[in-house]
C-alpha cells in the first residue's frame, strides 16, 4: 500500500474506532468512505482492522457498549461487505452470531480517547432520559468543555475544581486524566446519577474520598507534585447548598456542562453561582466555566440576563478547532467564561 493509502485508511479507522468506542449514531460513521475503499481494493484486511478496533477492541470487550448498538453495527458492516463481494466473511458472522446470543443489560458502557494514549470509559443508562433525569448519559457539551479543558490544561493544574451537575462524569474523568488538578469534585443532586459517577469514578482507577464533609473540613496540604487528584463526588443541590458549604470546598475553579436546558434550571443555576462568587480563596473568588449547547436562544439569553441581574460579568470562550471527541458537527456549542 503506498503511504498515502496508509495514511487514508489509518483515518478511516480512527474514525470508525472512536465512534464505536462512544456508541455515537451509526450514520456519523464514515460509510461513504469505507464503501470506495472496499471498491478499490479486496476490502477483507480493511473491514478485519475495522472489527479489531471496534467490537473486539480490548476496551469494549472489557467494557461492552449496548448489545443493540453492537448488533446493528455488524449488521451494516455486513451490509457493505457484501454489496461489494459475493464471499461472505466468516469474521463478521461470528462477531455477530455472538452479540446476537447476548442479553441487553439496562446499562451500556462508553469510551472515550485521550490524547495522551489514555481513555475515560463510563457506564451510563442505555435510554437519554431515565429515572427522571438526564443525568446518567453524557451529553455533547460535557465533550465539548472537556476538548477545551485538554487543550488548556493550566486552568486546572494544581488547583482545586468544582463541578456542577456532573451527570455521568466525562468532563471531570478526562480533566483528571489529563489536566492534574489537585482535587476534583464531581457534583449533582440526583441519588441515581450520584450512584453511577461513584461507580465511574472508580471505574477509571481513581479513589474517592471517604467522607465529603471531613474532606471539605480538613482539604489537606498542597501537594503540587501529587499525579493523582484527590477525587470527591458530593451531592449538592443547586436549590438548597448554602454559601458556606460551598466554600468549605475551597473551589478555585467550577464548572458546568448541558445544565441549561429551562427557566427552572437556569435560575437555579445563576443562584448557586451567586452563592459561589462569595466564596473566597487566596482573596479571589474562583474562575467558572459553563458550557452549553444552544438550544433555545431564549434560555441562553435568560442566562446571561440573570448573570447581569446577578452582578456576575461573562465573556464566550473562543472556539476551539482540535476536535478530539466525536459529537455531531451541526450542534452549536458555546462556553462562558465567569468572573464570580
Ligand atoms: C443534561 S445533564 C448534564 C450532565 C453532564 N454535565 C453532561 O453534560 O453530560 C444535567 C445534570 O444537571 C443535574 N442538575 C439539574 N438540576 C440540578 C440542581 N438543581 N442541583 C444539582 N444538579 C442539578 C442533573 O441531575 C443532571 O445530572
């Protein structure tokens, strides 16, 4: 193969791999593509990499995602294999023959790659909206406030961040992996979605803090050469926290993905802000950082009038162009920068 094909066919994979690995929708895959390539050339080596990287990829085989999604998956791979070759390929058939024996849990598993060569893999529920909350699913801005935090690691490094709303816990797994804080605090109200970020917290080797409230009394010695961050998950209800518990948390930094999406959740959301920017460490009060998908232009616009009548001064992060995570491309996507 000459180094230009390499070169295609490398992408190609890439692109199917880190889709698999995120379960994202089958018709983001790169098919089109993968169909000229099965014309060009005799395709069986290709489409054996593409299984290799995907269903067997040692994450998913560690860490399957849905039965369902696999089994469509295989069954399209099929599809295009044999509209293009009359030998059937054993490999894919097997593949199949053995998610189809498979029984479909209520929970799947979603991975994620880092740059570094690392990986943030989540358990979350296989339906969008469960339980009563969209907490236990990741949702596009949490990859996109992630992306950003991989790009600009010093917001992190060495200091302490608290998130709210954290949902299934992509964006503080991948800032952890890879941006060093000292301490990280994964947040929500939910028992569910608590339940489950505990569990992916673990999952992806790092160790919780016993007890929320005597961390937050005694939140140790500075130790900036420390790898690991101290990792905490706290149930915190925007509503219902008070100034002082936030505080105790010592937050130099907070952060928020996808957590407007209504009037409710979005005056909820600029009160516990308000509560934050009376915090004080060092004389500052922290940085925040709220990431969103823009929806409804109405409930974006609500958050920054209720930012103004809050006092709280905002400016819209640029855009970053190194997409690392795949997402749809056609979602809008905004950060703001608040200066509490
Ligand atoms: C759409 S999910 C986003 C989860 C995650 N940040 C992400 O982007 O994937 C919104 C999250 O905010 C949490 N949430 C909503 N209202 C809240 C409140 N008043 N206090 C704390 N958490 C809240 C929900 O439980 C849910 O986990």
């Amino acid at each position: 193969m000459a180094p230009e094909e390499r070169a295609d066919a490398a992408r190609l994979l890439w692109g199917f791999e880190r889709r698999f690995l995120a379960a994202r929708a089958l018709r983001s895959f790169p098919w089109q593509s993968l169909e000229e390539k099965l014309r060009d050339s005799s395709g069986s080596e290709l489409l054996l990499d593409i299984l290799q990287k995907t269903v067997k990829h040692p994450l998913c085989v560690k860490h399957p995602p849905s039965v369902k999604y696999s089994r469509s998956f295989l069954s399209e791979l099929i599809r295009k294999h044999e509209a293009v070759h009359t030998e059937p390929l054993d490999e894919l058939y097997q593949a199949l023959a053995e998610v189809l024996t498979a029984e479909e849990p209520t929970h799947c598993h979603r991975s994620y790659l880092l740059p570094s060569g690392d990986s943030v893999t989540l358990c979350e529920s296989t339906a969008i909206v469960s339980h009563g909350t969209t907490g236990l699913v990741t949702w596009n801005a949490a990859l996109y406030l992630a992306e950003w935090a991989v790009e600009n690691p010093a917001v992190f490094t060495h200091r302490t961040a608290l998130e709210l709303g954290s949902g299934a816990g992509l964006t503080g797994l991948a800032i952890c992996k890879t941006c060093r804080p000292r301490a990280y605090v994964f947040s929500d109200c939910h028992s569910r979605v608590l339940e489950q970020l505990r569990g992916n917290v673990l999952l992806n080797g790092f160790s919780l803090e016993p007890s929320i409230d005597a961390w937050a009394q005694h939140p140790g010695p500075h130790t900036p050469e420390a790898e690991r961050p101290r990792v905490a998950v706290a149930q915190l209800d925007w509503d219902t926290v008070t100034a002082p518990q936030l505080a105790a948390f010592q937050p130099d930094v907070i952060l928020a993905a996808d957590v407007l999406y209504g009037p409710e959740t979005v005056l909820s959301l600029v009160g516990v802000l308000r509560k934050l920017s009376t915090c004080r460490k060092d004389q500052r009060a922290p940085d925040a950082y709220v990431a969103f998908t823009i929806r409804n232009p109405e409930t974006c616009q609500l958050f920054t009038t209720e930012l103004g009548r809050a006092g709280i001064p905002w400016e819209e992060v640029p855009r970053h162009n190194q997409k690392l995570f795949p997402y749809e491309e056609h979602s809008e996507m905004a950060i703001l920068k608040l200066t509490l």
